[in-house]
C-alpha cells in the first residue's frame, strides 16, 4: 500500500486530501473496536467529489485513514482548537465522543504511524507545492474536506454548507479569500462562512504563507451538500454532487486565474 498517491498537474492549484483514504493496516484495525470499524469520520467520496473539476490541478491524496494516523494535525500532537473538542493526531474517539479502540495505540506506535503515514504525506505534498511555485511563482494549496453537518460533540447547530477557512486571513492573499467567499455567498441555494468553526487545519496553517509565495485555503463542506444521507452507507447523490460541482469548478478556476496577478503584486 502507498501512502499517498500524487497526480501532477501543470496548474498552480493544488488540492491536499487528507482524510478521503479508507486504508487501515491489519494490526491497527485488529485494535479498533465495532465502531471504530465503521471508520464513520471519513471524508467520504471528496475525491470523487472534485475529480476533474480543474484541468491541471495537481492532487495529492492520503489513501490511509485519519483513524490510523491524521494527516491533517500538528505531528506534535498540539490541539488545533484549544478549549474546544477535537480528535488529536491518533483519534482516542470520534467526532461524536465515542471510544473507538479496544487497545488504544502506545505512544511508540503513534510514533511509527507518524513517521510511516504522516511523514510521507507531508513529504509529497511539500514536494509538490515547491514544485509548482518554482514552476509558477506561485503554488496555492486549496485544502479539501467535508464533515457531517450536525455533531453537537464539535459544534453547535447546523453547519453552512461552505466553510472557508483561512486561520483569520493569515494563510493566503485576501484575494484569494475574497474571490472564494463571493461565489460561495452567490451559490443559491447553498450557506456559507468564512473562520466559523473551522478556521482551516494544521496543513493550511502550516503552508499557508503567503510572503514566500504559498497560498493555502481550507474548504469543509457539509457533507449534506453531497451525500445521499449522513450516515452508513455513506452513499454518493449524483444529483446534489451535480449541483455542488458546479460552483466548486468555479472557485477553482477563479483560484487559478487569480494565481498570475498575485504573482505579479508580489
């Protein structure tokens, strides 16, 4: 198994999936228990979700599960939202409070994990935005995920169906921000919100910087945009999908147009 699976482009786009692979090794997933198993926080069918939405796009993928190691956490282990509750680098429970282990994974096989899985994502996904800055002048990492609209453990109410997150405008130029914020706002039929609950990851916050010419935004999208229903068997609506495509295509593209005036005004 790969970890990560990487599809160059000659854009200035880059999309990180972190959380869409399902892979779980055999003795990890000896450990989890029957509700572990269900392996219910995945970021189901993402990359099916934004496959060919943008031509040229480079991908890198994580093909394993966030239960096995989070691709998207500070690989010290330090909480991206202090306070508040969260799932950390190895997620004790999921995102509704439940244990999810019947062994609980030692700190020398968090350590493995990282080093096997965490590492080699990163390591590629680095790679590939200095890749395309060299190439462009410019790289922006456009981070793509999707959660459950309702989990009163994380947040309270119903999410937007858009939720842009950009650490407070700190991770990319606030045209990029902008340029997001203002098709998501005219999407009819659609919500949406800038540094709400989700004020982008580690992998936004830990890319994005915009002074050496990386630009990084995260998109959690309510997965009721998408999803036949929330829950098992998580199944992929066509019709939603089709909707939602369309003014995810847009952002792309307005992303990637925007991409040669932000290199010129830097």
């Amino acid at each position: 198994m790969t970890p990560v699976e990487v599809h160059q482009g000659d854009s200035p786009i880059v999309l990180g999936l972190p959380h869409t692979g399902t892979f779980v090794p055999d003795e990890v997933l000896a450990d989890l228990n029957a509700r572990g198993c269900g392996l219910d926080d995945t970021d189901w069918h993402i990359h099916r979700l934004y496959d060919g939405l943008l031509d040229g796009a480079t991908t890198v993928r994580a093909t394993f599960h966030r239960y096995v190691v989070d691709a998207n956490r500070d690989p010290s282990g330090v909480s991206l939202y202090p306070g508040q509750n969260t799932t950390g680098l190895v997620p004790l429970t999921d995102f509704d409070g439940h244990d999810i282990w019947t062994s609980p994974p030692t700190d020398a096989a968090i350590a493995a994990r990282r080093e096997t899985f965490h590492a080699a994502y990163h390591a590629a996904l680095e790679a590939e935005l200095a890749r395309v800055r060299d190439s462009h002048g410019i790289a922006i990492l456009y981070d793509c995920h999707s959660i459950r609209s309702n989990i009163p453990f994380l947040f309270d109410g119903t999410l937007p169906d858009f939720n842009i997150g950009t650490n407070m405008g700190t991770t990319c130029a606030p045209e990029i921000e902008a340029a997001t914020q203002d098709i998501c706002a005219a999407a009819s039929g659609f919500t949406s919100i800038t540094n709400g609950r989700f004020k982008g990851g580690w992998t936004t916050r830990h890319y994005g910087r915009p002074s050496e010419g990386i630009h990084a935004i995260q998109m959690e999208l309510a997965q009721s945009a998408y999803l036949a229903t929330e829950a098992a068997p998580w199944a992929y609506d066509t019709d939603k999908s089709a909707r939602l495509r369309v003014h995810l295509q847009t952002i792309l593209t307005a992303l990637a147009d925007l991409a040669p005036t932000l290199k010129s005004a830097s």
